[in-house]
C-alpha cells in the first residue's frame, strides 16, 4: 500500500504540475495512456480529440465503469505548494486531478486481480466536464452501451480526509444557464421620454426572478435562482438600446427544471412588455440532475466500511456534474471523497490532500470487483 500512495503521489503531483483546461487534455491524455499501457491495460480507441477509454477484464458482461475527469479551469493558482501548477492562469482547482489518480491507481489494483474478475471494469477518462461538453460525445461514440453501472467521484472540501460522502437520490443539481436579452430604444440621458432604457426594465426582472422562481417550487425541494451578470450601456448620459442578463436556474428534478424555465420566461417576457421593452430568452443545454441508485449507493457504503473507511450521509449539492449524464442511462452513484478541510472547490487556494489517494484507489478497486461479483452472481440466478 505504501508503494501505491509513492506511486500514486508522484502521478497526482505531475497532473497537479501540468493542468490543461477543458477540451485541450492533449498531455493529460498522453499520459494517462502512456501509464495504463505500462501497467498492461488495454486501452480502447476512443474517436474524440482527447480523453480515454481502457478495460480490465476480457470484454465479457457484466460491466461497471469508473469514470473520472481530465479538465482544469482557468484559474491562477494561490497555493504555495511545491507542485502547484507551471502554468499561468490555470490549475486544478476542482481536483479533477485527484479523481484520474485515483482511478489509475484502481485500474492497477484491477489489472493483479484480472483474472478473478467476475466481468469487466470499463474505465473512463473524461474530458470537458467543466463546461458539461465532455459526458455526450464519450456516450455517442456508443462504446458505453454494455456498461450496466456506473461509479464517479468528486473531492470535497467540506469533508475530512478519509471520509466518504455517500447519499441515494438527488445529490446534484441540474445547472440551468439562462441568458435575458432585452430590447429597449436607446437615445440621451436627459430625455428617457423620447427612448426606452431597458436598464430599468432589467433590474426589475433580476429582482422578480429571484423571488419568483422559488415561490413556483415546493420548499421541500431545493432551488436555486442567482442572476449573476447583468451588461448594459457605454456612457454615463446615454440610453443604451439593450441589455443583458446572465445566470443560473439549480434544481434538483426534473419537474422544478421545467417549472423554473417557464417561470423564467414568463416572468423576462412579461416584465418587457410592462415597460415597454422586449425580452429574448435562451437556455444552454445542461446535464439533468445526479440521481443515485438507492442500492448502489448502500452497497457502496458497506465496502467502503468494510474497508475501514468512515461513511457520512453526503449533504446535497447544487453544483452540477455531467456525470449525470450516464445515470440517464444507467444506474449508478455519485461518491464524495474527503480531502481535507479548505478553500472550496474552484478557489485559487483548492486543494486535495493526497494522503487518501491510495485509499481512494483501493475502494474504487473494490467497489466494482465486489459489485461484478454481485451482478453475475444474480445473472446466474436468473438463468438456473
Ligand atoms: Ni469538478
């Protein structure tokens, strides 16, 4: 174990040193095949500029993947450490680098008990997760289709080292992006007679969508609305003709996204017309909510107990995650990993205690050797 953590240090310390941001993962993924090919893992040709695929097993069913993520954020990194990122402006400060670590670590624990395996374990290396771009393209290559579960993690701050999070159900939320455009007349600042200033008319609607969203949903269940850019106008005595409103809608279903979008629009549209203006409003594609099987999730508390690992029952999140995008379609659960108390994640001061690499590594390993064990155990049941 402790050759591991050597190991498993030295790799998180190099990825940590050299972060890419999303969609230009070209070293990272070099360097992840280049590891798994020395280890003796079979990597799958994946049809996307970067990112990987890998397998440990022989191909046959059942098969649980793992999947971590390769991306870093345009970031300006403030923490001191001796391995803290070599390029400006960018670094992982969502420990994306954490996750492919200890999904690495897993896969070499997987590859000594291959031959024990009851299946395969598919490993996914995603790009682009922090712009939601990454978990479509890898599912449209269709190389997922025979996946039947799949297991994601994510660093959390909030949570000491060697601790889990672990909860079934919404865990987290659906990251609407909403951009208002609205329409007003521009001319001089001392005659608004004559035009129609949409500065006012965009405050307005800033303030009732903050109210009004959340009073269309139950308060048993979680919403979040922030307006978080609002652009209008160049000069202190001009009338602009528009302006713009930018910012996000977080629910945890379903049914509250399709109320809130209504809601939005109804509300941007309405407001307009009361003051004369019109309102043009655009929703971004988003990952649905992270859903977790209830029995996935308890089977993944009672390994990680097994191992001697202490569970907590994870506190919800309205962050997103792509990882929601394989739930769509297949089961899974979503594992927050415990790295130590800090700055939150996307702060310049991030950071995950590596100390619980190996441990991470060795739950992931077991996780899905005991979950194809389970899975082809029931399969024979069926058959007999
Ligand atoms: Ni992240």
């Amino acid at each position: 174990m402790k050759q591991l953590q050597e190991k498993l240090e030295a790799i998180f310390q190099d990825f940590h040193r050299h972060p890419e941001i999303s969609g230009k993962e070209f070293r990272t993924t070099e360097k992840i095949k280049a590891y798994l090919t020395e280890w003796g893992v079979s990597l799958i040709s994946l049809p996307l500029p970067t990112g990987a695929l890998a397998q440990i097993g022989f191909g046959n069913r059942p098969v649980a993947a793992l999947r971590c993520d390769l991306d870093a954020l345009p970031v300006q990194e403030e923490t001191g450490l001796l391995y803290a990122s070599e390029v400006p402006g960018c670094m992982h400060a969502c420990g994306h680098d954490f996750h492919m670590t200890s999904v690495l670590g897993a896969a070499l624990l997987l590859k000594e008990r291959e031959s024990r395996l009851k299946g395969t374990v598919r490993l996914i290396f995603q790009p682009s997760e922090e712009v939601n771009e990454g978990a479509v393209p890898v599912l449209r290559t269709g190389l997922l289709e025979d996946v039947s579960e799949y297991y994601g993690i994510h660093t959390d701050p909030e949570i000491e080292a060697g601790t889990l999070g672990i909860r079934e159900g919404a865990v987290m939320a659906c990251p609407d992006h909403f951009q208002i455009r609205i329409h007003g007349r521009g001319g001089h600042g001392a005659q608004p007679h004559l035009s129609v200033n949409p500065i006012p008319c965009a405050a307005s609607v800033a303030l009732a969508l903050q109210q009004a969203v959340p009073g269309k949903i139950s308060p048993f269940s979680p919403c979040v609305l922030s307006v978080c850019r609002i652009q209008a106008g160049d000069a202190w005595n001009v009338i602009p003709g528009q302006a713009l409103l930018e910012g996000t809608l977080r629910t945890m279903s379903e049914k509250d996204r399709a109320t809130g979008i209504l809601t939005i629009r109804e509300i941007a549209e309405h407001m307009a017309k009361a003051w004369g203006c019109t309102a043009e409003t655009v929703f971004f594609s988003a990952p649905p909510p992270v859903v977790n099987n209830a029995d996935l999730a308890a089977f993944a508390a009672e390994t990680a107990q097994s191992l001697g690992i202490r569970v907590i029952q994870q506190e919800p999140s309205m962050i997103g995650e792509d990882f929601a995008e394989y739930l769509q379609e297949k089961p899974g659960c979503f594992i927050r990993v415990g790295t130590g108390i800090g700055p939150g994640l996307h702060h310049s001061k991030f950071r995950a205690d590596p100390s619980v690499l190996s441990g991470t590594a060795e739950f992931l390993s077991e996780l899905v050797f005991r979950r194809l064990e389970k899975m082809s155990g029931s399969q024979h049941g069926k058959e007999s």
